[in-house]
C-alpha cells in the first residue's frame, strides 16, 4: 500500500477501468514509462489481468517502442498506443508464444494456422485494438484460378481489410507480389465504398531485407513483412535496445 501511495499520489492519475489487482501488476515494474504504458493499455483496450500479465511477459512496450523515435517512445508512455495509421499496427516480432510449439518440433505454416485459430482470442490480443476475425483459408477467384488466404481480418478502426499470410520461413521479394495482388483484388472486388485501402501483413520468421525494400519500391499498396517468434524474446537484450535509443 505504501508503493501504491508513492506511485499515485495525485487521485486524478487513477483509473476507475482498473482494479486493485491490475495496480498490484503495474506495481511490479521498477521504470515509469513502460508502468504508464501499459496502465494506459489497459485503459484503452479493457485488459483483464490476465492479458496485462501476457502483454508484459512479451515485453509489449519494448517491441513498440524500438520501432519509434525518443519523442515517439515518451508519447507512448503518456498516452499508450493510438492506431491512427496502418504502420501503427505492426510489431516486430509478433510474439506467438501461446502456441506453445515445442522447440525442437519441426512445424509447417499450416501448423501455425491451425494453432492460431485454435487460440484465436489470444492471437486477437496480440494483435491489438480493433481486429475482427472474418476467416482462414478464404477463397478468391482471379480469372480461372482460385487462391486462399491463410488468415482475414477486419479492422473497425481503419475501417479496412488486413489481409496475412503466414511464412515458415524468410520472405522474399515473391511473397510481396502475391500480396501486392491479393490488395488489389480485395480493394476492387470486396471492400465497400466508403473503406479504406486494404492492408497486407506477411508474418515470417525472418526476411530478406534489400529484396523486400526492392520489392516494395514503387508500391501504392500497404504492405508490411514483419518477424514473428514462437517464444518470448529476451528480456535484457529488448531493454539494452531501448536503453540505447533513449540516450541518443
């Protein structure tokens, strides 16, 4: 109770959304910006302790806030994360650790795919405010030939479709056409006139980089190749990264 006094002394720095179980989490945390973090999180997308639990395991805040700025990484601490844009939905890596893959299990994507939808609400919760699941496997048909996708989602907030597809291993410039297609299918074909453009996330353990930035050169559509990892990444090396970009 006394760290609880010292750490909200000012009442109006309180929440009525939280509970005495969730300020006992937040408590845990020794720095302020990743505390008020998170307590914002929990404001904004009506977390249980539960999900603050998970979301802290996965180094959340971390993960957002390498791909940031000092400026940027100050405003999430005050505000939490706003989804105002479609970079803001990406994280790099995607932390499926939920999966619980064994580590020497030798997996295919449809193993993921399946695990996914088998622990849908917490891959919901990874990736954030505002997703809704429409299907996996979804059938388009261009021309004559049918293609699927492995995993649809609606975002209410963007007010657009997010097209993924999973990689079991690096993507490459070829993964990139295939989606810039399947944009352009649902911008023309699915999405009604007052949504916004389409956006495609390709989620794979590792990427090629030059051959993705060459590939997405010129590209109108919303495209992002981001990282995924079956376990939680390394608590000392996230905060080192982070240590290093604040005193930049």
């Amino acid at each position: 109770m006394r760290q609880f006094y010292l750490q909200f002394q000012i009442f109006q720095t309180l929440s009525g959304k939280l509970h005495w179980a969730h300020y006992r989490e937040l408590l845990k945390m020794e720095d302020d910006l990743e505390r008020n973090f998170y307590l914002k999180q929990c404001e904004h997308e009506n977390w249980t302790v539960r999900e603050l639990r998970r979301q802290m395991g996965s180094m959340l805040f971390h993960r957002i806030a390498l791909s940031k700025d000092k400026e940027g990484i100050l405003a999430l601490s005050q505000t939490g994360q706003q989804v105002q844009k479609p970079e803001d939905l990406i994280r790099d890596p995607f932390v499926l650790e939920f999966l619980k893959i064994p580590t020497q299990k030798r997996y295919k994507e449809k193993d993921i795919e399946e695990r996914l939808i088998s622990f849908l609400q917490d891959f919901l919760l990874e990736l954030g405010k505002g997703f809704a699941f429409i299907g996996r496997q979804y059938s388009i048909q261009i021309d004559s030939k049918f293609y699927r996708i492995d995993l649809l989602f609606y975002h209410r907030i963007l007010k657009c479709f997010v097209v993924i597809d999973l990689k079991r291993g690096i993507a490459d410039h070829g993964d990139v056409g295939q989606m810039n297609m399947y944009l352009n299918y649902f911008k023309n074909e699915e999405s009604a006139s007052d949504d916004n453009e389409p956006i495609g996330i390709i989620l794979a353990t590792d990427k090629s980089n030059l051959a993705i930035e060459y590939a997405l050169g010129g590209l109108s559509s919303q495209i992002f190749v981001t990282r995924y990892q079956l376990y939680l990444p390394s608590r000392a090396l996230l905060e080192e990264k982070l240590r290093l970009l604040l005193e930049a």
